[in-house]
C-alpha cells in the first residue's frame, strides 16, 4: 500500500493583512545592528534629537525604513563636493 502526498498551495493571507511581508519598521536593536551600533547610541541620538526619525507606538520606538534609507543618504559624501567645499 503506497501513501500519497498532496501538495497544498500556500493558503491566502487573512483579511487585512498585507501579503507584502517586506521589513517595514526596525525596532532600536535592528537598527543598531544594521549600523553596528550600539543601541544606547540610538537612545542619545534621539535625546540629542539626532539620528534618523522615529515613531512612538504603545511605549515602543520603531524607525520606518524610508526614514532609515533617508537619513544613510543624507550620510553619503562625495570626494567632488568634499573638494568644492574645502576650497
């Protein structure tokens, strides 16, 4: 007696939820990591009102990727506009 296997496609997600489940928001110790920070770096950044912004949900800080993404950018130099400036 030989046993079949069937093979189920992956069941649709709930109503409401995005099937989409692309990293979003970072939590203060994702973050850190990303940079290779410590977390208490991000925690004096934000009382210095530094850093990249953030949201306050339930007690908890998250970092939207596009604030993420934002503020790297605003870090990258360029060697033409380092030269331009220093002169």
């Amino acid at each position: 007696m030989s046993t079949s296997t069937t093979i189920r496609p992956p069941a649709p997600p709930p109503h409401g939820v995005a099937a989409d489940r692309t990293v979003r928001h970072f939590n203060q110790v994702d973050l850190a990591r990303r940079w290779n920070v410590s977390p208490r770096t991000l925690e004096r950044w934000r009382w210095l009102k530094q850093g990249p912004q953030y949201l306050r949900v339930g007690g908890r800080v998250l970092y939207r990727l596009e604030d993420i993404e934002a503020f790297e950018a605003e870090g990258i130099h360029s060697l033409q506009r380092e030269r331009r400036d220093a002169r």
